[in-house]
C-alpha cells in the first residue's frame, strides 16, 4: 500500500502530476508543508486545486485557497472561509470527516463517480486529497485536486463517488 498504490491508481495525468509534486515536496519527511509545494510545478493543474488548512484545537478546516475550475462550482473564494460555509449543511459531516481522515490519519484518498453535486450541477470525474504538515510529521492541513466534466440538472440517486483509501505507511 502507500504512496506507490495510490498514485498507480489515479486515472488522470493531471491528478498524477499534483500526487507526483507532493511526493517530491516532501524530500524525505512524511508529508510536505504548504510551503513546500510550489506553484510553479503544477502551474497548469492549479485550476484543478483546493487547499485547506486544519487547526487541531478547534477541529475545523479552513480554506487557503481554491483553483477556477473549484470556484467556479461553489460561485465563492475559499481564501479564508470555514469548510462549514463552503459546503451545503446536510454534506459538511461527510466531507469533513473525510477530510479529517486524510489529514490526520494521515492517509491518501481518491474518488471516481460523482465528484460533487451543487444547486442544479454535478460532476463526474476523479478527486484526490493528500496530507499536509509544516513539521513533517502532524498533519495540518490537504491538498485536493478534482478533475470532472460539469452536467446540469440532478444526477441519479445511484450516482455517488467511490471512494478508495490508502494507508500513509
């Protein structure tokens, strides 16, 4: 398991290039810090990104920043916003306890299906979330990237996002 099952299992050579930058931000230590990744790397996936940071204390995430692509569903800056504000409340439970799960655990995560479902638009594509930390060690925040095509109208209650877990170690 760990990084290498992971990264053999995402689809998207775009999703690939970000898990590959994070890999390589993190020279030897477990995980990289947002200051390790550069922008500069996965210039062309940035559209395609969202970063929030988690503060233990509270147990809350807020957002650092989202690409277009990620905005431009939500109609909202992340910069700033509480995940509880971001996402509608009858979601907030599950997606911050995946979150949590990723950042904390840590582990990798990747989703397939229905990437995300708001107002009157969905999307099907891949999503991938990996751990932040600034030590290295304790995570303390995620670095997400989705890739999907934008379908108007509501999806079919079958339609959901598959999710696949992978061990940090």
């Amino acid at each position: 398991m760990g990084f290498d099952a992971f990264f053999s299992s995402i689809i998207s050579q775009d999703l690939r290039k970000v898990a590959q930058h994070w890999h390589d931000a993190r020279a030897m230590r477990p995980m990289p810090g947002w200051k390790d990744i550069r922008p500069s790397a996965i210039a062309t996936q940035l559209p395609l990104i969202w970063v929030y940071r988690y503060d233990r204390a509270t147990d809350t995430f807020v957002g650092r920043l989202a690409g277009d692509s990620i905005e431009q569903v939500f109609g909202k800056s992340f910069r700033g916003t509480p995940m509880k504000d971001i996402y509608p409340e009858a979601d907030y439970p599950r997606l911050f306890a995946r979150a949590r799960r990723v950042t904390c655990e840590p582990a990798f995560y990747r989703g397939t299906g229905t990437v995300f479902r708001h107002v009157d638009r969905y999307g099907e594509g891949e999503r991938i979330m990996l751990p932040l930390s600034d030590d290295g060690v304790q995570g303390d925040g995620l670095l997400g990237a989705t890739i999907y095509d934008s379908y108007r109208g509501v999806p079919s209650d079958r339609a959901v996002e598959t999710e696949a877990w992978f061990a940090f170690a």
